[in-house]
C-alpha cells in the first residue's frame, strides 16, 4: 500500500485533532464523528470541510483513503463504518484498541477487501509525493526520495533510520509505520507484488516500486536477490527490563 | 532504546534513561528534574527524534528546566524531527549550546565527558 499523489484521503478524528495530510499533494476530509450532523455539515477544521460521515464523504468526494484519529474506545465503530463506506486504504493511528476489536475491524476488512494499516501506526510517507500519518514527512533533515523503503513497528525508530538513510544521502523510497501493536497487519503491507531492487552505491536495497511511470513496472522475480537490513534496538538494555523475553529454561 | 545502545556501543554507561515520547512530550522539564535527582549522572544526552512529539515544545520544556535547576553536568544535544528548527534555534539562543547533527557525535562527546 502506497500513498499516491492522486489519494483522496479521510481524516476521522477527534474535534480538537490536527489534520496532518499534505493537503497540497492530496484531497483531505473531515469526518466529524462524535458530534451531530448538524453541527458538522457544512463546517470546516484546518480549512478542511467536514462530512457528517465517512460514507457521505465517500459519496461526495469519491476518496479511497482514511486515516483514523479515533481513541480506543470507538475505534472499532469508526473503523468498521469506514470500510462499510467503501475506504480502499485505511491507516489505523491509535493504540491501545482492544484486541477483540481489532480482530473485527481486521473481518471487516478482509469481507469489504480494505486495507488496514496499523492499529497504532505511526502513518505511510512517499517523500516528496505524499502522507498519511504522524512522521516528520516534511522534515528535510529526515526525508527526502531515495530508493530504500523502510517499514517500522515504531514511529521513532522509523525516523531515526530515515534521517539516517538521509544523513547518507540515500533517501527513501517509502516509509510504512506497520503498527505496533498485537494484531497489526504487517503482512498485507508487507507482501506487496510491488517490490523490487535496485541497484544504488552498489548495494542492493528493498525498494518500492511506486515510482514507476505507468508504462513500465518491474515485479519482483523469485531470483531477484534483495537486501533486507533489519535494525532491532535495546541490546543495552537490562535483561529483566527486556519485553516479551522468554524465561530462560 | 537506540541512544542506549548507541552510548553502550561508544564504551558509555547509561545511568538513567527516560523516554518522553507519546503523550508525556509535554513534560520535558519534570524528566530532566527525575534524571538529574540521580547523582550517579555525570552527562547528559539529549536526543530528540521528534514524529508526533514536537521537538519545539520538548526544547523548550529542557531549556526552562536548565536554567531553573543550573546543573553542574554537561549536556549534549540532537535534535531531529518536527519542529526541529524552532528547536535548534531556542537551544543555542537561550543555552548557547550548538546541537550535534548526527546522534552518534553528540552521544560520543557525551560519553567522552562523563569518563
């Protein structure tokens, strides 16, 4: 799943949550949950305008992404009502959603062919090109295009190695936050038929191939040989301080 | 976790470590005050790597407690992320200490003070 610049994206959020699209790159929408129709239709948060409801959004603006800012508690309601509403993409940001609620709004999705990213996401970042989420998307310092793509539990760790690949000059290709929680979907945002490699500095990287021109696209062949370098921090850390460390036997 | 490692890999020992990330970004000074209640701290490293948190707000929060608490300790600054430039700005204004550009120089000049 790759943010495109032609992305017509949803934010559900909170009354008092910031809209953080790039609303130049893409169409941007309010979906006022959690207030009346009537006090919604017809407003405007951010100088975006808000709908009563993802679904009359939907009808209205013809989007296909959804970015959720919904805290736990309602999550599942907001999420699955989102997916009913045809939502092609949608980027589950809160933590902590109960783990029975996730696996529904996880049915839900398989049913209506919608995919999830996260729950607790830090977002999707195409430097340059687009963003859903809460990265430092348009820090130049930490992004810029390049041709690694990076996937990341954390939102932090995420942007250390981005401004690192920065700091090297390499850049990235995309960044996807795939959630840190029980039952994110790491596999569907992982397993695209769009990878491929590439040469670059005579390394051999993951990349993204969202940067194709609409002629050409290369697969990823079986024999494509790939370099995946993987980062797992916390090697200082105390041994009974370390998460989910198995008890030694 | 990475600035510990990081420390840990330039032949340091974190003495303490306190994450200010997520909904606590808000109270940088109340960290600083918990971490400089351990005499055991003879530098100090902070690293922002701002996503959600705004690095802006997280500066500013030290930089008041700095001048409030006047530690005796070296500090060593990284900053990255939203709102880094506000963030650069307000530390070398009002502390008139230039931040690191790369997180492993200002971890590496952090340990070197504390040895």
């Amino acid at each position: 799943m790759i943010m495109r610049r032609s992305s017509r994206s949803s934010c559900s959020a909170s009354p008092d949550a910031r809209a953080v699209l790039d609303r130049e790159n893409a169409r941007l929408w309010h979906a006022g949950r959690g207030r009346r129709q009537s006090e919604t239709r017809g407003r405007a948060h951010c100088d975006v305008p808000i709908f009563a409801s993802t679904a009359q959004a939907v009808r209205d603006t013809g989007g296909d992404v959804a970015v959720m800012f919904i805290p736990p508690a309602t999550a599942r309601k907001a999420a699955v009502s989102a997916i009913e509403a045809g939502i092609k993409h949608l980027v589950v940001l809160t933590e902590h959603i109960p783990a029975q609620d996730v696996m529904a709004l996880h049915a839900a999705a398989a049913r209506h062919g919608t995919r999830i990213v996260g729950p607790n996401t830090a977002g999707l970042v195409t430097p340059g090109e687009c963003f859903v989420g809460i990265m430092p998307a348009f820090v130049p310092s930490v992004f810029k295009p390049g041709h690694v793509g990076v996937i990341s539990r954390s939102g932090s760790l995420g942007t250390l190695v981005c401004l690192e690949l920065t700091q090297s000059g390499l850049g990235q290709s995309a960044f996807i936050g795939i959630g840190g929680d029980r039952c994110s979907a790491p596999p569907r945002a992982t397993r695209s038929r769009r990878l491929t490699t590439t040469r670059n500095r005579g390394r051999r990287h993951r990349r993204r191939n969202w940067r194709h021109d609409g002629r050409r696209r290369r697969r990823l062949r079986q024999d494509d040989a790939q370099t995946v370098a993987a980062f797992i921090a916390g090697a200082a850390s105390l041994p009974a301080r370390r998460w989910a460390t198995p008890a030694p036997s | 976790m990475t600035t510990m490692d990081v420390i840990r890999h330039f032949g340091g020992r974190p003495a303490n470590f306190l994450e200010i990330g997520g909904e606590a970004y808000t109270k940088s000074a109340a960290a600083l005050d918990l971490v400089l209640s351990n005499p055991g701290v003879r530098s100090l490293i902070i690293n922002f790597c701002g996503a959600f948190a705004r690095t802006d707000v997280m500066a500013e929060g030290v930089v008041k407690a700095w001048q409030e608490l006047k530690p005796a300790i070296p500090v060593f600054f990284s900053i990255h992320g939203t709102g880094e430039d506000e963030a650069i700005a307000l530390v070398r204004a009002r502390l008139g200490i230039e931040p690191y550009d790369l997180m492993e120089d200002a971890i590496q000049a952090a340990v070197r003070a504390a040895q």
